[in-house]
DNA sequence: ATGCTGACTATGT
DNA sequence: TACATAGCCAGCA
C-alpha cells in the first residue's frame, strides 16, 4: 500500500527485544547449573549472537540483577570471562554458594555443571566451517 | 547508512 | 594446554 506508515517499533523503552530474551532465558537456569553464553544464544534463537548475550548481560538494568542470575552464565571455556576481573571474582563467590566448584585453574567443569532445558528444540544451524567455503 | 565495540567461539599452531 | 586469529552479530554513536 502506498501510503502504509513504516512498521515502527512501538517499544516504549527500556531494554531491546534481544535483550530481554536473554534476560528471560538466563532467569530460567537452575541454582548450582550454569550455561554458556552460546549456548543462551541458541536457546533465544540467535546461535551466531553469543557476543551479544554477554553485551546483554553486561547491560542487565540494576532493577534485575536480583532476578535474573547472571552469574550462571559462563564462556564455553568454563571461566568467568569479564573484563573487570572483580566482577569475575564476584560471579565466582556466588557460584560456590550455590554448590558448583572450580578447579585449580579457576575453572568450571561444564560436563557436571552445564544446564539444558527440559525438551527444548534448539534452532539447526551449519556449523561455521560448513558455511565458509565454496 | 556506516563503522566500531565487545561478559564470545571455533579453529589452527 | 595455551595463545593468536578470524568470524560473528546486536547495539550504539
């Protein structure tokens, strides 16, 4: 239609769509489990966004840090992966309160700790090196 | 639109 | 095992 007005995001404020799907998929994981920042990307349907969900994360609005457990999110390398290395020390305190255990190297064993919803059917995505050549 | 940033990751050495 | 590199992509200026 000509004269049809632009689809406009009607969105008053606060976080963005993408955000808050990371908010409400991170608010679900289990006290004592973790997941990974890709593996939260993939559950919200955006499989290649791991970065933003740590982005998204580092954004979580003060009025949620008490309702969405950001310290269960970790990199696929099993560490606390901040820039501020307080905040690391931080998330590591309040994983150990809740039972899960590092190992010597300040590392988190993913095979005991990782959390995967129940019958949840994650998005089929070629892996990187499928996609890349030609 | 364009360019940059970054709580990421898979891959290669 | 550890480090470097190159993709990746949402948000923001």
């Amino acid at each position: 239609m000509p004269g049809a007005r632009k689809p406009v995001p009607p969105r008053a404020s606060g976080p963005p769509p993408f955000h808050r799907l990371v908010y409400a998929m991170v608010r679900r994981v289990p006290r004592g489990r973790v997941v990974t920042y890709g593996q939260v990307a993939g559950l919200i349907g955006h499989p290649r966004s791991a970065r933003a969900v740590g982005t998204a994360l580092q954004s979580l609005p003060r009025t949620l840090v008490d309702v969405v457990p950001w310290q269960r999110v970790m990199s696929s390398s099993g560490v606390c992966s901040h820039r501020d290395g307080f905040w690391a020390g931080v998330q590591r305190d309040l994983l150990e309160q809740e039972g899960v255990t590092f190992d010597a190297r300040g590392r988190i064993d993913l095979r005991k700790f990782a959390w995967a919803p129940r019958a949840t059917r994650s998005a089929k995505v070629p892996s990187r090196t499928e996609t890349r050549s030609r």
